[in-house]
C-alpha cells in the first residue's frame, strides 16, 4: 500500500454534524418531518443522489434552492472554524513519515476542502484534492475516490480509502480500495462492515493497527 485517500466531513473535520443540523433546521423552517434514517440516506453523497434524497424527503420538485440554503448556512458557520476529529494529525504524521502518497477525495466543493484544511495548517499534508463537483458522479459512484487515486499516480488497490459514512465506504469498495470506516453520524450496516477491511472508532485507533502491517 502506497496510497491514503481521505473523505473530508465527518472524517478529517467535525462538520458533518454541522450539515445535519442546517438540514434539520431547514425542514422545520418548511413544515417538514425528515425520515429517522435521512443522516444515513444523505451523508456522503453528492450529485443526482443528493438532490434525489432532498426531492423525496423534503417533497419538493425542484431541490435546489434547499441545497444552495444548505450550503450556505454550512459554509458561514464553518468561517469560524470546524475542530479537527480526533487522530487526523497522528495518522496523516504517520503516513507521511512512511512515504505514503495522500489525497482528500470529498463531495464538499473544492473552497471549502481548501479553507478547511487551511484553517487547520493541514493542506501541505496531501498530494492531491478533489472534490465531487469534479466528478460525473457522486458517492456511491466510485468516481471520486478513482479520481484521486489518478492524482497521486497509484491504482486504486494500492490506496487506503478512509470514510465516515455508509454510502462512502460502498464508492471506496467499488473503486477497488482498501477501506476503513470510522463512523460519525451513521453507524455500520451489516453490508458496510462487508466491504470493510476495518471499522475503527477513531483514525489515530485505525493507525495503530495499520502501522503495525508490513511496508
């Protein structure tokens, strides 16, 4: 293994319950209950799927200006700073001692990955950035994390993919990764521990048993 390839909210950042509260907020604003399994239905995804899920959960025809609404509010609470989840700064020190190529592949637009990897002095720690918004297809379309395993020159079997969501680690698997779910909001599913080579409480736990494999 050469490669890491690191999903950005819920993962690396503790936003993704930041997004879980602006959805939430907004369907109050409308009058609208959402589903007890929406976190499991919308964390991660991007594209079509994202606006999918909005049309249905939200029964409105046209999702967009919900998605722009939800953008926005995320992206100005974000401006005061998102903390770091634990075990980022232990394992991504780790990978870079061992040499290890590492990119962020994540379905948030590419000023936020930028702004928040910045705000935490982090962005020299990867090789490559990509966002969804790059791609034809978002999670758990496996072109996003194709995409960056492109960027830092390696075959995706080569590549750790690390996620937070259910929808994530499908799209790490069907790239041909080795994936490893940290969960955040949505816990594992029976399927999602299937396609896992592990499933771990923290990065910096998920390092301690990954450092210990052979070169």
């Amino acid at each position: 293994m050469q490669g890491a390839i690191f999903d950005m909210d819920g993962l690396l950042i503790d936003s993704e319950r930041i997004w879980q509260d602006e959805w939430h907020s907004i369907a109050r604003e409308r009058g609208v209950t959402l589903p007890e399994d929406f976190a499991a239905q919308i964390c991660g995804t991007g594209g079509e799927r994202t606006r999918e899920v909005v049309r249905r959960c939200y029964g409105t025809d046209d999702p967009e200006p919900i998605l722009r609404d939800c953008a926005g509010r995320v992206y100005r609470r974000e401006e005061r700073g998102v903390p770091l989840m634990p075990g980022v700064r232990t394992i991504l020190d780790g990978l870079r001692e061992r040499g290890f190529r590492i990119a962020v592949a994540s379905s948030s637009p590419m000023d936020m990955i930028e702004r928040n990897l910045r705000f935490h002095g982090i962005e020299g720690c990867f090789d490559a950035l990509v966002s969804g918004r790059e791609v034809a297809h978002g999670k758990p379309e496996p072109d996003v994390f194709l995409l960056a395993a492109e960027r830092i020159g390696l075959p995706p079997p080569q590549c750790w993919v690390f996620e937070d969501g259910v929808i994530g680690v499908e799209a790490g698997w069907r790239a041909g990764c080795r994936t490893v779910m940290i969960p955040d909001q949505v816990a594992p599913t029976d399927e999602a521990r299937d396609m896992c080579w592990g499933v771990y409480p923290s990065l910096s736990v998920a390092w301690e048993t990954i450092r210990k494999l052979p070169i």
